[in-house]
C-alpha cells in the first residue's frame, strides 16, 4: 500500500484525481475535505472549491451532462477548476465520483488541463477510485436511480444492467460508473499501474473508521487532526420506503417539475422521512442474480491484481458478501409496510404544507402592510398633483410628446412593458 | 504513446481514421488499408461514422479539416452509450462496452455528438451584430401584439424595423391567435428556441395529463390578462395574422414566417440542451433564435403534428378557450374563410404532421448545418 500523496510538501506538483465510483463514501470525503480545506492547504494539500459541490459542478461542465437544473452554475467550471489546481505547489485533489464514467477524449482534455502534458515541469498525476462489491453497489444504484425519478422496477433494473448489449440508459449509466476495469482503461491507459490507487470499502460488519482510515492513507491525511463530523450524508431506504417512492414518481413525474421533485420528493421524503425508518427490511441482492455479481466481481479482482495497482485495503473486499436468506423483494413489498410509509410522508407533507401556510401567511402580511404603504403615498398631495397633470399631458398630441420627451430625458419609459 | 507500433486489427483502424480524415466514405466492414497510429486514442465509433457521414453529404467538395478534426475529438454529451470501439479493432479489453460495426448505430447516437459540435459553432458565431434601431414614427399607431410567439414575435420584429415598436398611450392589445393545433406546435417551437426541454410527444402529453394548454395558446388567459391590465375595450383578438398590418397602420409588406419543420425544431431542442452547459440561460435563448434559426429556416420535411391520442384532450380545451373568449365578448378578425369567427381557434389537425421526429431527418439536417457552418465561417453563417 502506497499512499498516494506522501508527504505532501515535497516532490513534484501532483494532482491525486479521485474518479469514483459513486455509493463508496465518496461524499462524506468531499465533506471532510471542502470543510478542512484551509487547515489541508496550510499542510501543502489543496482542494480548490468555493462550495461543497464545486468539484460535481466542474464534472458536469467536463462532461456536458445536464444534471436538474445546475447546468447554468457548472458553466465554465471543469475550467476555473483546472486553473486553481495548475496554481497549486504541493497537491491538489480532484474529487467527484462522476467522472467515472467520462470517455477517454474527456479523461484527455481533463488531463491536459490538469498540467499532465505541461513537458518536463508536468503533473504527476494519480488517479483513485474507490470501490465497492457488486453485491451491495447494484440495490444502492437501483434506490439512486428510484430517487431521482425513476419509475423502473427492480427486476427490469437487474435485467438491464446483465443486458450483454448494454444499450438502454441506465445499464449505460451503470456500467459507465461501476465497471473498474473499463473506468481504469479510460482514466489509467497512460499511467503506470503504481500512480493508480484503488481504495476498497470494508466488507460489512467493519469497524466504521475503517474506511476513513483507507481513504486517509490514499489521500495522505494520516496524522492531520480534521474535523471529521459527519454533516452531509446519501441515507439509504428501506424496502418498503423506496417501493413507495417508486411509486409516488409513477404518479407524479409527469405534474411535478425537477424543480420541485429534488426539495419535496428526494430531500423532503426520502432523506428527511423515510429513511429514518430504519427498521424495515433492507434493500439487497435477489439471490439468483448473486451467483452472476460474484462472478463478474472475481473477475475483475484477478484483472486488477494481474495489472499490478496499488490496493488501498483488501481486493478481496470486491468479492462481496454470500446472500442473504431473508430477501425482501422491493416489487412486492408488504403492503403494510408500504402504508405505513406512506403515513409517514404524508404526516411529513403536512408539517411541510403547515411551514409553507405560515410563510405565506406572514407574506401575505408583509404585502398588505406595503399595499397599505403605497396607498397612503398616493394620498399625498404632491403625488395627486402630478398624477392629474400627466393625465391631462397624455389626452393631446403635443402632451404625449411632451411626456415622450420628459421620459427620454429621465432614461426609461414608465409605459414600457 | 504515438511511437510505439500498433497491433494488425488497431492499425486497420489507424488507417481508416486516416481514410475518413482525407474525405472517404468507404464504411468500416469493407476497410481493409492499414496505417500507424496517429493519436493518443482511437476515436469512438460514433465519431469516426459521423466523419464518414459528413464526408458523404459534402459531396465534391471535402470536409474542411478543422471540421474532422473536432468531429475525432469531440464526446457525445449527456447521458447515453460512450464512445464505443469499432468491432474488429478492439483493445483487448474484455470489459467494458461491446464494440460496434460503426454502420449500425442509430442516427440518435450520431446526434449526440453533432448536436455537441452544433453547439460550439453556435457559441463561437456569437450573436449578429444588432441593427440600428429606428426612430419611432410619431403618428403610429399605438398597439401590443401578444399571443402565438412564432407569429406575433417576427411580426413585431418587422413593425419594430419599420419604426413601429410597441407600446404608446392606451395601445390596441392584438391577440394573435391560430388553430389550436398549429399555436401548440408553435409553442413547442418557442420552447425548443429557449430552454429546449422533453421531446414533442413527451411535451403534449404531459400538458394533456395535467389538463394545461401552454400559457402563450391559452389566448383567453393572455386577453384577460392584458384587459385586466389596460381595458378590455382595447383587446382585440386577431385569428388570422395577415390582417395585423391594416390594424396597426401597415398596409404590405408584413411577412408572416412559415413554421419550422418538426426535425428542425427537433434539432434547435438538442443543441439548447448543450448550450445550457456553455452559456446563460438569456444568451442561449438569443443564440438558438438569432444564430441557429436562421440557419434552420428553409430546412424541407413535414411540421408537428397533435398525436392522434391527444386529440380529443386538445379539441376539448380548443372549445373550452373559444367560449371563455366568446364570453368576454373581444372583437374578432379573422378566424373563418372571408369571415371572422372563434372557430378559428379550433384544430384543424391538417394531415401529414409529424408526431415522432425521425432521428436519420434530424442526422441529415444536422450534417448540413455543420457542413455549412465549417464552409462559411462565423461571419457568414450569422
């Protein structure tokens, strides 16, 4: 295990490029380091961003991927990026877990940018990725996807993505930002194996700073004392919870806008109510698809130990764990289980519709007191005066040009619409 | 990278890279010629077809070089398959996608990266240069025109040349109005010229699920609104667009546009979804208008047309519209042959009118537009 970055003052420039994949913790990392990044850049290590999602922002722009609505920020922003990192002495990390699935023209242009080129004074550049079993990736991508909008049920979910033609969206998506080997051919085909640096996420049941620990070690943050709390989190749902939202997307999608699906049905529902339903029955793997995630993951792990990269923990992690006897199936929940979720968001709407009541409610106030306001400044004798003269200008063709002229002369028309 | 000796099969592919770049079209599976490596990568499939492509719509004259080196480089945005190998010359990989015969990708997936070029040259052109604006005439009449945009916006432009613009004490609000069928295409048209947004079919029949015509064909609601904020004595409600010249003081010479054809209106939908990556909202809007419209204009092929499904949802809010507009009792121009009525604002659902936009129409018109834009240049494609 080789850290990735160690020590960070000294060396050449380099740039530790964190590529994916997604559902590996790779927001609280991102939290961890956006938060502490004035104490890191004091250590030599830099991570440029002005907000949390700075790094998502510039993946996007990198990418051209239109993401709900963020277009208008992302605009420019792989740029910006690359510019604050090429300012940097020591290290700079690049973190977002999207860039897993750029083509190889994008991974080129993003290291160009990034200095890889810039002759003998070039970047040395790393890339990470970290990872984690099938087993547990394919249910967690399944209930991401249910969170933003989808209406697929999980069988059609599993049936796409074992598809070997790979030609609808989400396998797609899928595979574009979960297949390790493909991901390392398109970011690692001209880097040796040594700057390649997989971090694995401990099997279930780990000690829970076990993962932590990894990605310190990969990131060379052993030793720095970080304010580690956890402020940002993806909760996972149960069974029961994302069977219901499923459903809730079947029937809203088409009346309810992005804008308003991601506060009140990702934020609101999801993350804010149900996944505080810890007791129902966890999303997992059916078990007659286990057999075909195992394989593909053995497969994987004899490839990346025949390449010769540099294993953040234990490859072996990949292999995931056996299946589980008391599978749950998310298209055919229990029916109680489902109503009362659905008690639960519909207890959490009306607290919400009760907030938003009192808002308008207090505005509707706040209007009527500036209605009222108005009014009273109309009262006055001046304004009366100047209202009865401007009628009078407008009834005659010479007053119309007077008040054309007046109008120009002040530099905008009060009639203009 | 380059240096290094490439295998048979990569070579084969080396070769018709160099074989498309000097304006061939012969396709992949009947490739043979090799030649060395001459890049970091190879190009993805879709790329390399959509070189192939152009060079056969280019006819005598070749691509321009610059063009095919930007089709090699680009990547297709958004989400949809990557940039996949070409069968035959493959890495040696056994991950990742499974390669592709290039002559058998669907046209959607060459659209991608076209519409991703599109978008630069869009950004590029810029916008043209303003025309001085000319002085207001002083005994104009003073009107509003509101209503069907991919009417009542070009018309107002041409008033506004003609030193008309709106606006004026106690102005005449025009209502420009169509069939309903036609004001809904026009919308979406407007739409794909702004922000982009769903497909056609994906459009109507979302409005038709929440019941919500599109706020610029609800003629009623825009009457009501413009009554409520002049004075209902000055709407007028105009459901042929020939006779707004004689209303506002203009005897010829208004040219009402004809509709964009539905592959062409498609197209502006994709590169909108682009630009909204490269710049802001209000300079997307004045590029895919000013800048990509007019090089669309003119295109051939059928306009959209109301999926039969739909029909009845639409023919029902039609009359729904035209009693809330009889009811508030506006004066009508226009609307029947040599006559004027409410019916005009009914769906007439001409035949011939495309629900689903064919993706090779959209290819095909979008190789064009590349082609002219490479060969022209920026100052004169604006």
């Amino acid at each position: 295990m080789t850290p990735a970055s160690p020590p960070l003052t000294e060396g050449p420039r380099r740039v530790l490029l964190h590529v994916g994949t997604p559902k590996t913790g790779t927001s609280y990392l991102q939290d961890v380091l956006f938060r502490n990044r004035e104490l890191l850049a004091e250590q030599g290590l830099c991570y440029p961003a002005d907000r949390f999602d700075g790094h998502f922002l510039a993946a996007l722009d990198l990418m051209r991927l239109p993401w709900g609505g963020l277009e208008t920020q992302a605009i420019g922003a792989w740029d910006r990026l690359a510019e604050q990192v090429r300012a940097c002495q020591g290290t700079a990390v690049v973190s977002h877990e999207i860039l897993a699935t750029a083509s190889r023209s994008q991974v080129g242009r993003a290291l160009e940018s990034l200095g890889a080129d810039d002759g003998p004074d070039k970047t040395e550049i790393h890339v990470i990725l970290s990872v984690r079993d099938l087993v547990r990736q394919i249910p967690a991508e399944w209930q991401e996807n249910v969170k933003h909008r989808s209406t697929l049920s999980y069988a059609r979910f599993l049936e796409r993505i074992q598809d070997p033609e790979r030609a609808s969206r989400i396998s797609t998506w899928f595979w574009g930002v979960q297949e390790i080997p493909d991901i390392l051919n398109r970011w690692g085909h001209e880097l040796p194996p040594e700057r390649i640096h997989l971090v694995t996420v401990p099997p279930p049941g780990a000690p829970p700073g076990l993962l932590w620990e990894r990605f310190s070690h990969a990131f060379g943050l052993a030793g720095l004392d970080l304010d580690l709390t956890e402020e940002r989190a993806n909760p996972s749902l149960g069974v029961p919870e994302t069977a219901l939202v499923r459903r809730i997307n079947r029937a809203a999608n088409r009346v309810l806008d992005p804008s308003d699906y991601r506060p009140l049905v990702r934020e609101l529902l999801a993350h804010q109510t149900l996944s505080h339903r810890t007791s129902s029955p966890r999303l997992r793997l059916p078990p007659d698809v286990h057999p075909w995630a195992v394989d593909l993951e053995r497969s994987w792990v004899e490839e990346i130990e025949e390449r010769g990269y540099d294993v953040v923990g234990d490859v072996a992690d990949l292999l995931g764990v056996p299946p589980d006897d008391a599978y749950a199936d998310p298209d055919s929940p229990s029916e109680r289980a489902v109503a009362g979720a659905a008690v639960d968001a519909i207890r959490a709407l009306l607290l919400e519709n009760s907030r938003l009541r009192g808002v308008e409610a207090r505005l509707a106030g706040e209007l009527h007191e500036t209605r009222a306001a108005l009014e009273r400044a109309y009262l006055r004798p001046s304004y009366l005066l100047r209202e009865r003269v401007v009628r009078k200008l407008e009834s005659t063709g010479v007053g119309r040009g007077a008040m054309s002229v007046y109008r120009r002369a002040r530099g905008r028309s009060s009639r203009s619409a | 990278m380059t240096g290094t000796v490439a295998p048979p099969d990569e070579r084969r592919a080396w070769g018709w890279v160099a074989h498309l770049r000097s304006g061939g079209t012969t396709p992949w599976s009947a490739w043979t010629g090799p030649a060395e490596r001459a890049g970091r990568f190879l190009p993805g499939a879709q790329q390399l077809e959509l070189l192939r492509r152009l060079n056969e719509s280019a006819g005598p004259s070749p691509v321009p070089a610059e063009l095919a080196d930007r089709v090699l480089h680009a990547s297709a945005p958004g989400r949809g398959r990557p940039d996949l190998e070409l069968v035959g010359a493959e890495s040696g990989s056994a991950f990742g996608p499974r390669p592709v015969d290039p002559a058998d990708l669907p046209a959607d997936e060459l659209v991608r990266v076209a519409s991703s070029l599109l978008a630069d040259d869009v950004v590029a052109t810029g916008l043209p240069v303003p025309e001085g604006r000319p002085l207001a005439r002083p005994w104009r009449r003073h009107y509003r025109l509101v209503g069907d945009p991919a009417l009542a916006d070009p018309l107002r432009a041409q008033l506004i040349a003609r030193g008309r613009p709106p606006g004026g004490a106690r102005p005449r609000i025009i209502v420009l109005g169509a069939p309903a069928d036609r004001m809904l295409a026009d919308a979406f048209t407007a739409r794909a010229l702004d922000c982009g947004g769903p497909s056609w079919a994906e459009w109507v029949a979302i409005l038709a699920e929440r019941d919500q015509l599109a706020p610029r064909v609800d003629l009623a609601r825009t009457a009501g609104v413009w009554a409520e904020r002049t004075s209902p004595d000055q709407v007028t409600l105009v459901l042929d667009p020939q006779r707004v010249g004689r209303l506002v003081g203009v005897r010829s010479g208004l040219a009402v546009p004809p509709p964009l054809p539905a592959e062409a209106v498609d197209l502006a939908r994709r590169v909108a979804a682009v630009l909204a990556l490269l710049v802001t909202p209000p300079t997307r809007a004045a590029l895919l208008r000013e800048t990509l419209a007019p090089l669309l204009v003119g295109a051939p092929g059928p306009v959209l047309g109301v999926p039969e499904e739909h029909r009845a949802w639409l023919t029902g809010r039609a009359e729904r519209m035209r009693e809330q507009l009889r009811r508030a009792g506006y004066p009508v121009v226009g609307g029947a042959t040599g006559g004027d009525s409410l019916d005009g604002v009914l769906p007439v659902y001409a035949t011939g009118g495309v629900v689903d936009v064919a993706d090779d129409g959209v290819l095909g018109l979008a190789l064009a537009v590349l082609l002219r834009s490479a060969r022209s240049g920026p100052e004169v494609i604006a």
